[in-house]
C-alpha cells in the first residue's frame, strides 16, 4: 500500500466516527519521519479516544498495526504512528493551541476559522 493510500484509509476511518476538521498535510519535503500527517478534532476527550481506538483497529484489519500511540490515557490529543503516516486527534482547545498546520508551514491553512471560533 502506497503512502497516499494510508492516509486515505485514516481519513475514512477517521470520517467513520465523524472526526471534525480533518486535514491532510504531505510533510514528505520537510521531514524524512513520514509521508503524511493527518490531523482531525474529537468533541471530547470520548470522542477523541474512540475515533483513535477505531483509526487504529482499521489498521490492523487491514493488516497494518499502529507503530505506537501517545496520549491515549487522557483524550486531549492522541497521536497515532502508523508508519508513513502519522494521526492526530485533539481536542478542540488543543488543537486551536498548538496549530500542527501552522508549525509544519503549511500556509494553504491559513486563515481556517479555529474549532472554537466555528462553534461560537
């Protein structure tokens, strides 16, 4: 399986559970540690632990178990390492914090309304 084709298969499974927000960032240019970082807000930190746990199952299914996983035991940002690619699922407020799009230098997300300015 192709790089793009993971990431495709993440952002399903992460439409699965209705992950919010989820963008795609081919990082390939600017580090050699994956090809594609996927980034995706969970509604709480239930939310985010099950569309983690359900990215992570869809792996294995499919033959690819997750290489690690950080943050599970508390839901505010769960990061999921699957190789080529690498899956992000936070909560709102520490997504609009730390802003991923921003620090890879991906400039096509600028100006995107943060979660909480969406949600009021």
């Amino acid at each position: 399986m192709q790089s793009h084709e993971f990431a495709q298969l993440a952002t399903d499974a992460l439409a699965d559970l209705k992950a919010l927000n989820v963008v795609t960032l081919d990082v390939r240019k600017q580090t050699s540690i994956t090809d594609f970082m996927v980034i995706a807000t969970g509604t709480s930190d239930r939310h985010v632990r099950s569309i983690a746990d359900h990215v992570i199952e869809k792996f294995r299914e499919a033959g690819f178990p997750a290489l690690g996983v950080e943050g599970h035991e508390y839901g505010e940002w769960v990061l999921v390492d699957l190789g080529d690619v690498v899956v992000h699922v936070m909560r709102s407020k520490t997504r609009d914090f730390y802003k991923l799009e921003n620090l890879w230098g991906m400039d096509d997300q600028a100006g995107r309304p943060t979660d909480s300015e969406r949600t009021g």
